[in-house]
C-alpha cells in the first residue's frame, strides 16, 4: 500500500494506491459519506465491470450507493451531459459539503470533477479512477475539463478532488488497448525527468501489459509521485513546471485532430506516437542524440504502441498537421510552446521553435 500527499496547502489531499481497494472502500470512504450515501457517478461500462464490487463493498457498512451511469465515450464531456448531470445531482439533494464519487477513466474523472467545480459554486468530489491513464494522470492534479465545439478541454476548472482511491486490480477489466494506451502517460514521467524510471519501463514494460501485477503497481505509485511532486511546484501550469506533462501531446494532438478525436488513435496513442516525434524533432535540431531517440521508439514498440505517423494511421502533409497545432490551447501570443528533450529524462520547454521546420520535419517523417 502506499498513501501519497499531494501538498497544495488547504486543498492538500491524500492519494491512496492499494490492491483491493474498492473491496475495502468502507474504511477508505465512510468518512465522506452523509446520511450514510455516496453519490457515485461512473460510464456504462464501468458501471458493470466496478460497480458492483464498489457498491457491495459500501453495504457492509451500511453505506448506500446512489448510482448515476452516463453513456461510455468521450462525448459524455460535454455541455449536454454537464447540465444533465447537474440537474440530476440537485434533484439528489447535493450540498457543498458532499463529496461526490467518480467512478471511471479519465472521461468520468473530468466531467464529475468540473460539476463538482460549479455545482453551488464548488462542491467535494473523491476520485476512484479505473484505466491506468486515468490512474497515472488525470485523476492527480485538479483539471477538470469538458470539451465543445471549438475543441478538448476548452471549458474547465482548476478543482482538486479531497481523496483519490486508487485500485490496481480494476484494471483487470480493461481492454487490452486502453491498457497500453495509459501506459504511454507512464513512460512520459520517465522521459521528462527521470532517466532511471525510463530504464526501468524498458525492463519492465512489456510485463506490466502482460499482467504483472508487481509491475503494475510498482509504474502507478512512481507515476502518482512524480505527478504529485510536479503539482505541488506549479498547481495551475503557470512556472512552466506542469507544462513538462504535456511532453508529446502537440505532436500528439495533431495526430488527434488529423484522425478526428476517434477510436482510430487513442488519446494515449497518441501521445506515445507524439513523445517519439517530440524526441526525433529534438535530435534533427541537435538538441538530443538519435541514440536516445531511437530507444524511445523502440520501447513504445515493444509495448505495442505507435511511434510514428504510419502507426498513427496519419499520412497527412506537414503543412496540415502543424495547422492542427495551431488550435492548441498552448498557443500564446501566437507562439506555440514545445516541450523538447536534450535526452532522455531532460525534456524541457521550447518558445522559439520554427513551425517551418517542425512542418519540414514532419513531411520527412510521412516519407
Ligand atoms: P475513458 O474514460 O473514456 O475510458 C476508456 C474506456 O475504458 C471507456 O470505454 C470506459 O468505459 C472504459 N473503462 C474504464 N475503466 C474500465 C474498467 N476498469 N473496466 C472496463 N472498462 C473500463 O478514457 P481515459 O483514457 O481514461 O481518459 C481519457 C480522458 O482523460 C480524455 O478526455 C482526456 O482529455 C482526459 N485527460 C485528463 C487529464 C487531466 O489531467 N485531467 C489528463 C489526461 C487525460
Ligand atoms: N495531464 C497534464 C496535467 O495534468 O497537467
């Protein structure tokens, strides 16, 4: 077991990383419940692979769970499902002092987070997230997002949960695909700042995907702490430090956008197609050797992750997908941020690149 503080004065919280914690939720959670309830919102799927573990768990302390289930996929991040939810929690009798439960991945995490951040004008929610993206990432650090027309998380809130309940073992029910796509946000903390986890992803890696319980728990709690610590320098991304987290995710959000914010490319593919990218760019500008760039690519393969456009399923020129990148919601002062790396476990952050020659660079990867 391992219980990690996220020190963010008043809204410090605590993140507990246990196998079998659902199970044993009673003595993780009855202290957040009022009237003996928790209102717990989660996906469909979720909902028949954890809910009734969750809610079992909650009776034998006589805790009822007051279940509300939204439909499965990234488009339950949206305004519609945020003022159905709100009314749906209302009509349940919220009040501030309520820690709302979200049950799910990153989708659920997001959009129960960001009701929490409004619902009468900001209320509790506890985190208990089961795909390892979700895990590793979104459930550590307070963003909240829902997505709109003009793109992902544009709409959201800063808002830290008060407890997030980690459980290794509900990753037992996960697609395959959705594993492996949550383990490239693992491989991220390795390369932006720790070239010993990096190694140890390489060693490890392909055992934690084929079930290696130990593996799996030992990638979640490096991965929580290297978050939290990261969090706690720089709460709301303004020093630069958090924006270390988004290694990857310029190259990888144009992949996104290219293949339409589909199940062709998975959030978490990519940003493992858009780390390799990041540190081939890194190597053609002299910042980092091909050496490191090529154990980069080799490790995500080794796990079944894209590394490239080909395995990204984009063909697309480079004009079009730098395009894409200027939709980012890092463009600032009409300048686009990239995180970089000098090698391995030294990403940092770029202001100056040339978005000619990130263009130039990706027509060369499409050859
Ligand atoms: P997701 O929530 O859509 O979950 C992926 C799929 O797995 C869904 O179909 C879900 O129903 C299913 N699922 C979840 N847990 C399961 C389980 N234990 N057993 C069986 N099925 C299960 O996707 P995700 O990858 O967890 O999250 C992606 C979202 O997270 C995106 O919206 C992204 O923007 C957001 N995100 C947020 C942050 C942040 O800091 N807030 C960071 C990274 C990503
Ligand atoms: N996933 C990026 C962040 O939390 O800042």
């Amino acid at each position: 077991m391992a219980i990690i503080p996220v020190a963010l004065g008043e809204r410090s919280y605590d993140i507990l990383v246990t196998q079998g914690a659902i199970d044993q939720a009673v003595a993780h959670l009855a202290g957040f419940a009022r009237n003996e309830r928790l209102v717990v919102v989660t996906d469909d799927n979720v909902a028949a692979a954890q809910l009734p573990r969750l809610t079992r768990a909650l009776q034998q302390g006589n805790i009822m769970v007051q279940p509300i289930i939204l439909p499965s996929g990234e488009a339950t991040k949206s305004w519609e499902s945020l003022a159905k939810l709100a009314d749906q929690l209302l009509d349940l009798g919220i009040e501030r002092s309520d820690h709302i439960v979200a049950l799910g991945g990153g989708v659920i995490g997001d959009l129960v987070g960001f009701a929490a951040a409004i619902l009468k004008r900001g209320c509790q929610f506890i985190q208990i997230p089961t795909t390892l993206l979700a895990q590793v990432d979104s459930s550590v650090g307070g963003k909240t997002a829902i997505n709109t027309r003009a793109g992902k998380n544009l709409i959201g809130a800063f808002h830290q949960p008060a407890f997030v309940l980690i459980d290794p073992s509900s990753l037992d029910t996960l697609p395959a695909r959705e594993l492996a796509a949550g383990y490239a946000e693992v491989v991220k903390y390795g390369l932006i700042n720790n070239a010993d986890f990096f190694a140890w992803c390489e060693a490890n890696g392909p055992a934690l995907i084929a079930g290696d319980m130990v593996a799996r728990m030992t990638a979640i709690e490096k991965s929580v702490r290297a978050k939290a610590a990261i969090v706690g320098e720089d709460e709301r991304e303004t020093s630069g430090r958090r924006a270390l987290l988004n290694l990857g995710h310029t190259f990888g959000h144009a992949l996104e956008a290219e293949t339409g914010f589909s199940s062709t490319l998975l959030h978490g593919e990519a940003v493992a197609a858009g780390m390799a990218l990041a540190f081939r760019f890194s190597a053609r500008m002299g910042h980092c050797s091909m050496e490191d760039a090529a154990r980069v690519s080799t490790h995500l393969a080794s796990v079944g992750l894209p590394h490239d456009l080909a395995g990204a399923h984009v063909s697309a020129p480079g004009e079009i997908l730098v395009e894409h990148m200027l939709h980012d919601k890092k463009m600032a002062g009409g300048k686009l941020p990239f995180l970089l790396a000098r090698g391995i476990g030294q990403t940092f952050l770029a202001k100056d690149v040339d978005l000619k020659d990130v263009a130039a660079f990706l027509d060369e990867e499409t050859r």
